[in-house]
C-alpha cells in the first residue's frame, strides 16, 4: 500500500528478466504477491482491492502504453542520431515522472478509501514492514565510505549496461567510474528524506479517517514528495540527473557496431511489445 507498491506498477512493465508481453499478463499477480507482504486484507478488502487492480489495468494498457511506446520511440531517435543532451535527458526523466503522476491520480479515488477502511492492526502490520525496509537499507549503507559507494554504483550501472548492449567494454567502464565519482554526495540526504516520508506517511495513516487530511496528505507524499526535500537536495539531484545523462550521451558514442545493433533490437522489441500490448483488446 506504500509507494513502492505502486512504483511496481512501472518497474514491472521495464525491469523485469521475461518479455514485457509476459510480464504484463502476470501484473496482477506481481501486485498480489507485493500486497501481502505488507498487510493481509479482509475479504471484503480484497474483492474491492481486485476491482483497483482489474479498472487500473484496463487504463493502464489502454492509455498509458502509447505513452510509454512513444517515450521509447523518442530515446530510439534521440539516441541513433545522436542528438541527446542533458537538458532533453533532463525532460525525458520529467516525462516519466508524469507518468508516476497519472497513475496515482487515477487509483487514488478508489485506493484512499480502501487505505481508510484498515484497521488499527492492519495499519500496523504495514508500517512494521516499512520500518524492517528503512533498517535493512540504512544497514546496507551503514559504514561504507565514498570508494565503496562508487564501486558499488560502477557494478550497477555496468550490469544495467549490459543488458542492452550484450557487453561492456573496459573504456566504458571507465566513463562509468569517471561519471560516479563526479556525482555529487546526496545519500545522507537521501536517507533523511526517506525517514521523514515514512514519518509522514505513518502519520497519515493513523489519522486515515479524517478524509481531508488523509487525501491532502497522501497527494503530497505520493505525487509532491520534492517538497519534503531540502533545496540543496532537489538541486543536488537535478544537477546529479544532468550528469548522469551526460554518461549515456558518452557512452552511446563508444558503441559498437554490435553493441548497437543488440541495443536497436531490444528497444524495437520493448515499443512492439508496449505496441501489441494497447492493441491486445
């Protein structure tokens, strides 16, 4: 019921390992399974929390795919002909910040409800699951110094690479490295941040039965979050955006002809599927 719950929503359709077609068929049950761990609802819960997901899916494949497909269309052209900058990147994370926007002003008629008619324990069993997640992450990150940091982010991000371009090679793993320790410090931030979400949103939920409040609250936590953010952040993070957009522009610029060539197909494959998807009545 976070929004980590609803991020699935998208990641799922881009992250996962089988085809996006595949994917998209079992969304429902990829929900499902991220609902229980977090709280177990009543029956009547259920039936109406089926009915969100069912009304949700059919918008989602009959309105937002198109969006999805072009956004794709225009990275594929941005990228082949070589015309992204890091202010365009810059738009293009905006574009699919908006599509976050969307979906919850679509299920949040139906879904605040639903949220409102947990009860105390149920509530509970929620925010134990968010708090294990908040310490699990600060225990994660806990003790590692800036080259541990940067490592950790240069395996990432080559693996991320990797999967569009077949392999990566050693000079761009040397744009990665060269990017990362460019990057401007921003997880102690990031992490203080996401403790006064969670603080928030436990406020939210335990006054979940004044309704003005709740919406009022749940819009700003799950649409407006930037403004629990400091301004040193937000400007830390756009400037971080613009930098790692940089990188792609460097790195798009060292393929190979057979790197391309497995970066073309998977992204025509991704647009035909998000394509047969919104047709697949």
């Amino acid at each position: 019921m976070s929004k980590k719950l609803i991020i699935l929503l998208l990641s799922s359709l881009f992250f996962v390992g089988c085809s996006t077609k595949v994917s998209y068929f079992f969304l429902d049950w990829a929900i499902e399974w991220e609902v229980e761990e977090y709280v177990d609802l009543t029956s009547e819960q259920q039936d109406k929390f089926d009915l969100i997901v069912e009304s949700f899916l059919v918008w989602h494949r009959q309105q937002e795919l198109p969006r999805y497909r072009d956004q794709l269309s225009l990275l594929s052209s941005l990228t082949n002909q070589q015309t992204m900058t890091p202010e365009l990147w810059l738009e293009q994370v905006s574009m699919a910040k908006a599509h976050w926007y969307r979906i919850f002003d679509f299920v949040m008629p139906d879904l605040l409800p639903l949220i409102a008619s947990l009860s105390d324990e149920q509530v509970e069993q929620i925010l134990v699951q968010l708090k294990k997640e908040q310490r699990e992450l600060i225990e994660e990150y806990a003790g590692k110094d800036q080259a541990e940091l940067i490592t950790d982010s240069d395996k990432r991000i080559a693996k991320q690479l990797s999967e569009w371009t077949g392999n990566v090679t050693d000079e761009q793993k040397g744009i990665i490295h060269q990017a990362n320790t460019e990057r401007l410090a921003t997880l102690d931030m990031w992490l203080e941040y996401r403790h006064e979400w969670l603080s928030q949103f436990e406020q939210a939920l335990k006054r979940r039965q004044q309704t003005e409040y709740f919406t009022q609250q749940m819009t700003l936590l799950m649409v407006s979050p930037d403004e629990l953010k400091s301004q040193v952040y937000r400007d830390n993070v756009t400037e971080n955006t613009r930098k790692f957009g940089s990188m792609l522009i460097t790195l798009n610029r060292t393929f190979s002809p057979r790197q391309r060539k497995h970066f073309d197909k998977k992204l025509t494959e991704l647009v035909d599927d998000l394509t047969e998807l919104h047709l697949d009545k």
